[in-house]
C-alpha cells in the first residue's frame, strides 16, 4: 500500500517534465522564475485518500494551514469538505477570507494572545487546543469578559519520542514546548469543567512531524484513552479525539507513512471509544503537489563546482534551516548531460544559501531550468524578503486551467508599511 495507491504528480512526456498536460517550461516563460507550481489534482487524491481510509468513523480533516497557507489552495480544500488547523490570528483570518466554516477550524499554538483568543470566539471556532494552565486560564477570563463559552480541548504531551528527520520536528516528548503532561492533563479538566465560560470538547496529542512509522500513534492513542476512561467516570465526557498531523511523504524515493495502516488501528479504537476524530494533516497533502522552478545563473567551478540558480534559502529554506532533502531534476532532459557532484546554490549572501550540497546531478547549462521537488508543504509558508528578495510567483493546475495564485511581489511591496520621517532639524 501507500505511495502506490498515488499516481506520482509532475511527470515526464519525451523528456520534458510536466503538471498534468501542461508543460513546466511554458509555465516558467509565463510567469517567470523562481516559481513555485501545485498541481491541485495531486491535492484532491490526498484528500480523498484520508477520507476514504478514515470513513468508519465520524471525523474532520482540519488541513494544517502552515504548511501552506494560499488563500486558493485553503478555498479548493475547504470545498472537499476539509476544515482547517491554524497556529495565530493571520492563518484564521486566511482560513476565514477563503471561505473554511469557523465551525471546522481549531486554533493550537503555545502562546496564544488575549486579542487572538478574543477574534476566535468571535468567529465561533470549533476549538482551541490549548497547551498549558496559564492558557486555559486566559481562554477563560477572555469567554467570561465577552459573556460565551469556550470550547477547547487540552494537547497533551505523552512523553513519546518519535523518529523525526530533525530534532526540530519531534513535539511529543517531555522536553518540547509542546503540549500539558499527561499527569497534569486529569488536574486541568476536573477545574475546567467546574468553569461557567469553558466548554470541554475533546482531547488533543500531536507527537512530531514527516513520521513514517504509524506505531508511535498507536502508543500515543493508549495513552490518551487512558484519560478520556478516567475523564469519562468522572462524569467529564468529550466529543473528539485529535491526533494531529505529522504524517510523512516520501523526499526521496523512500516510504511515506501509510495511511491505510494507520486508519486500520485508530478508526475502530475511537469508533468504539464514541468520540469523533479529527486529523491535522498538512505536508501530507500538499507537500509533494508542489515543485519550485529555477533558472541556473552560472555553473562556477572552483574547490567545487556550484550550479548557482536564481532561486535559494530566501524561496525553500528548509535544505538550510532542516537539513532538507528535496530531489533537484533538470526540467528538460531530452539532451543528456554528464553527471557531476555539485552543490545547487541560490544568490542569497550567506554560506547556508543552499538547495543541496553534493548532490548528483546532469551538469545544466546557464539559462536551463530545474525543478527542486515536494515543496508543496514549508516552501512559500517559509519564504522570505530576506536581502531584499522579492518571494516569488506561485500558480495552480486543475486539470487543463492554469491559475496565478499569488503574483510576483514588486519593489513597492518590500516597503509597504514603511515610512521615511522627515528629518530632524
């Protein structure tokens, strides 16, 4: 099972590599490059794949807006019926302008704002999951000020530490920022419930990001019906257990996780439990529907050879922030190159300025275009102005329409919201 139940996105026809019927090239001329391309085709048959794996139990996909938070691709995803898992005011704000009901989208994040706080109840969110006592504290006194009830559902941390590619990407054990300790989880419900301005709702665990290996769910799952049986003869019932996202798409011709296996365990087990689930995915839907095109300025040879492009770490930082892989193909491979170990660089003045280091690659010519792959997910999400950039361009597939989702930005947007005083006398 897994990646072969997908057709793989962004395929070659006699060399030239492409989204559905459309060419990269003509798009990259259009619209020029750097250039990020999501195939919304790729998108939906990640979507129906969650629901269909997870059909036995009542449940919300609340796609996971950081990852990539285009007001497009949240309007297409909202339509399959997919809610939305959002981390500060500006992702509900673009969930909202992209038309997600409010009722399908949970607010997480560890350090939530009065103001936050305040415009989600506003908007009748479906739940905040809250990640420690001084927070919940602050949900309450925020609900009792506006006169309403709260609904929320406590993270908690279940001390488990899942294989992540990254120290950075692992949330669920002891030492992470993340979450309420599952001794303290018990504590927090039972002065919650006695609260006139907080609702209990549900139950909330997300143990990292790009996980492969469903068993640390599993793990993870025990440990939280544990607390909803405690809960439960307290006479504190819950409506939704979620157990967040993190899961893996293959970087590099190696496993992803398998969602058939994970739903095969957690849909009977919460099913059976009476509670409604809620997933967060977020790189496992779009992550590998989008690609970022480039254009190589020059090839500079020296104690190595670098294959300068006009895209870098100010475009897809994570090969620099994560240690990234990201596959890097020419985009026309019809004329055969020799083969070299290179480095592929952007223009950015910093040494960590880089796409990959010694990597394999058909040696391109000045002018060529590469297509850097699977930066659907924490490629423009990430992007900066950093020196002086301009974030680039990003376009839609479906089927044989080409949309511009986002323009390129311009001079004029570097400095918006800035002013020049005038000058001291």
């Amino acid at each position: 099972m897994g990646e072969g139940l997908l057709t793989g996105p962004f395929p070659r026809v006699g060399g030239e590599l492409r989204c559905g019927s459309h060419r990269i090239a003509d798009l990259a001329e259009r619209f020029g490059t750097p250039l990020y391309v999501y195939d919304m085709d790729r998108v939906r048959e990640r979507v129906d794949r969650f629901q269909r794996a997870f059909a036995g139990v009542d449940h919300l996909v609340a796609y996971s807006v950081k990852a990539n938070g285009n007001l497009t691709l949240l309007r297409r995803l909202g339509a399959l019926g997919c809610g939305a898992d959002i981390t500060s005011r500006g992702e509900l704000f673009r969930a909202l302008r992209a038309g997600i009901d409010p009722g399908r989208i949970l607010f997480a994040g560890v350090g939530k704002s009065e103001l936050e706080i305040r415009e989600a109840l506003d908007a009748g969110i479906y739940a905040f999951n809250v990640e420690s006592a001084g927070e919940l504290e602050r949900i309450d006194a925020v609900a009792t000020s506006l006169g309403v009830r709260a609904p929320f559902a406590l993270r908690v941390n279940p001390d488990i530490l899942s294989p992540t590619p990254h120290e950075y990407t692992a949330t669920g054990h002891a030492e992470s920022k993340f979450g309420v300790p599952l001794t303290e989880a018990l504590r927090l419900y039972r002065w919650a419930s006695g609260r006139r301005h907080l609702e209990v709702r549900g139950i909330d665990v997300h143990i990292g990001s790009q996980i492969i290996d469903p068993e640390p769910y599993f793990r993870a799952l025990s440990g939280i019906l544990d607390i909803v049986a405690d809960l439960g003869r307290e006479g504190i019932g819950l409506e939704f257990l979620d157990i967040g996202g993190g899961f893996g798409i293959s970087y590099d011709a190696g496993p992803e996780m398998d969602v058939e296996t994970l739903a095969r365990e957690v849909v009977p087990t919460v099913r059976k439990a009476g509670l409604r689930l809620v997933l967060e995915p977020g790189r496992s839907v779009v992550g590998d529907a989008g690609i970022l095109v480039t254009r190589v300025h020059y090839v500079k040879r020296g104690g190595k050879t670098f294959v300068i492009v006009d895209g870098g770490m100010s475009e897809l930082i994570r090969p620099s922030h994560y240690g990234g892989f990201h596959a890097i193909e020419r985009v026309d491979d019809r004329a055969p190159r020799p083969t070299e170990v290179v480095d592929v660089v952007g223009p950015i003045c910093e040494t960590g300025d880089f796409l990959a280091r010694d990597r394999a690659l058909e040696l391109p010519e000045t002018g060529e275009l590469l297509a850097v792959r699977a930066v659907g997910a924490y490629g423009f999400a990430m992007a900066s102005n950093y020196n002086g950039r301009l974030r680039p361009a990003e376009c839609l597939i479906e089927g044989e329409r080409i949309s511009l989702v986002r323009r390129r930005e311009t001079l004029e947007d570097l400095i918006r919201g800035e002013d020049l005083p005038e000058t001291a006398s």
